[in-house]
C-alpha cells in the first residue's frame, strides 16, 4: 500500500478516518471511455461514498474546443466547483469506480487552477466497497463556498508546444496508451484517427504504474516501471495519452516519486492523430 500523502494519494482508511471532517470535499470523478456500456452518473445516483459530489469531466471542461473534455476555463472552473460547495480551505479528495483512473485527471485539473491540497483515493470506489465500507445513494446538501484559483500554465502543454519538443528532443515524452494503440497495431477507439505515437515518445501503459487491485505501486515500483519504458526522470517530462485523462495517472506517479517538471497534453492522441500535418511513428 502507497503511504498516505494528502496532496496526492491517500488509503481507504484514511479516508474513513477523515469521512466526516468538516474541511474535507469528496468527488466522484467517474468516466469511462465511449462504449464502455458504463454510464458513471447513474452508477453514482445508486451508489457512492457518503458526502460525495459527482464531478462530470464532460461537463467540467472547455465545451467551445472541438476535443473531449479540454480543461476549463479558470472562471468555468471557479463557477461550477461554487456551486458543488468546494472551495478555498477544503481538503479534495477524488475518487473513480474503476480504481485509479479518471479520478487522476481531476486532481490534475485541481492543480492545473492552482489548488495542491487535492489527493486521488488509492484503489477508488471498488476498493472501498470491496472492504464493506459505507455507501449512501443520497447527493449531498451543497452550500456555495468561494474558490479562488491560480492556473499554472507550465503544468500543461497544447499541440504547438509538444511538436516542438518532439522535434527537439528536450522532454521525455510519455504515452499512457495501451501498447498496441502505441504501435499503431490497434485501432484507436475514436473514428477518424491515424494509428501510431508521438515521434521519439515512450510507452507507458498507465496500468503497469497499478496493483492488480487498483492501488497505485510504491515508489520502487513506480520507478522500476519508468525504468522500463526507458524514461529517463531526470528530465522533464510531458504526459500523453488518448483524450488526455489516463496521462495524468503519469502525472500522478511522478509527483509521487517528488518530481515537479512535468506536464500534460491535453489535446493528446484525439488532436495529434486528427491532422495529417503532424508527423506519426509506428512501432
């Protein structure tokens, strides 16, 4: 089990412990990929952990952009997290049903405006049920709470910037893909997208940063997997993946391991793979 960081990854216990403090903001961050045959807000309504607020990463995200679930803009932000009562003070705490997957991109999006006392719960929503820990199917009382937010820009890079560091060579760049959509030997899962990677990224499948049961690897683990994928983590590093959500597991893992310069494409495959123009390896 990780040992308990409140600004990244806490246990279920400790969650338990904390359930009822009144600082504490709890979010079901749920999302499944398109033909999942999943449907994240009905399996919150019938089931979540007491307090939670469901957090709709469709909804939460830059709806003018063309690609899935961009980040929003810092007033959206501001404006839908008044409304769920999450503010300035809280301690935020994200969880998903599938264990560590969605629930990273929206710590990362926690950061992303600045607020750094948010942390993923290790194993998420099946763990804690798996260990017979209350459930509720009632939403929460919401009572507007102010939020200020300060967007740290370093944190994220757009398609510009990430050609540019392809092209140079200076970051490592980091697909949390499965291996055969990396290679190009498996179908992207969204129509009309070229098959293949980032020139010069490495492959790392973001379940191999994973226990069988969700939890996320301690650090030997995390780092041992790095090791393997050929990553270098004295450089600095951008986060990759589909849509953008399984690359902030990336994230996740290295601000774990201590490491601060490091980003996330937010437009990643679903932009890359849309235009020609930009160069696509294989293999």
């Amino acid at each position: 089990m990780a040992e308990d960081d409140p600004k990244t990854l806490v246990s279920t216990g400790w969650l338990e412990r904390h359930l009822k403090d009144p600082d504490l903001r709890l979010l079901d961050a749920s999302w499944y990929m398109p033909g999942s045959g999943r449907d994240p807000k009905a399996e919150y309504d019938a089931a979540h952990i007491p307090g939670a607020r469901f957090f709709d990463i469709d909804e939460i995200a830059d709806l003018r952009s063309g690609l899935p679930h961009m980040a929003p803009t810092a007033e959206k932000f501001i404006s839908r997290m008044r409304a769920m009562g999450v503010g300035d003070g809280h301690q935020v705490v994200v969880y998903d049903g599938a264990g560590i997957y969605s629930a990273a991109r929206v710590w990362w999006l926690f950061r992303l405006m600045g607020k750094t006392d948010v942390a993923v719960l290790d194993g998420g929503f099946p763990k804690w049920q798996a260990e017979g820990r209350q459930v509720e199917d009632m939403a929460p009382i919401l009572r507007d709470r102010h939020i200020t937010v300060s967007r740290q820009a370093h944190l994220v890079r757009d398609v510009t910037q990430v050609a540019a560091a392809a092209k140079l060579g200076d970051h490592e760049i980091i697909d949390a893909r499965s291996p055969g959509r990396f290679a190009g030997t498996e179908p992207e899962p969204r129509p009309g997208l070229r098959s293949g990677h980032i020139p010069g990224s490495k492959n790392l499948h973001y379940a191999t940063l994973l226990h069988a049961d969700g939890t996320m690897k301690d650090a030997k683990g995390l780092r041992a997997a790095f090791a393997a994928a050929g990553v270098d983590l004295d450089r600095p590093a951008i986060t990759t993946c589909g849509s953008g959500v399984t690359a902030a597991i990336l994230n996740l893992a290295l601000a774990r391991l201590g490491k601060h310069d490091h980003a996330l494409y937010d437009g990643s495959w679903a932009e890359w793979g849309m235009y020609n123009d930009l160069k696509v390896a294989k293999g």
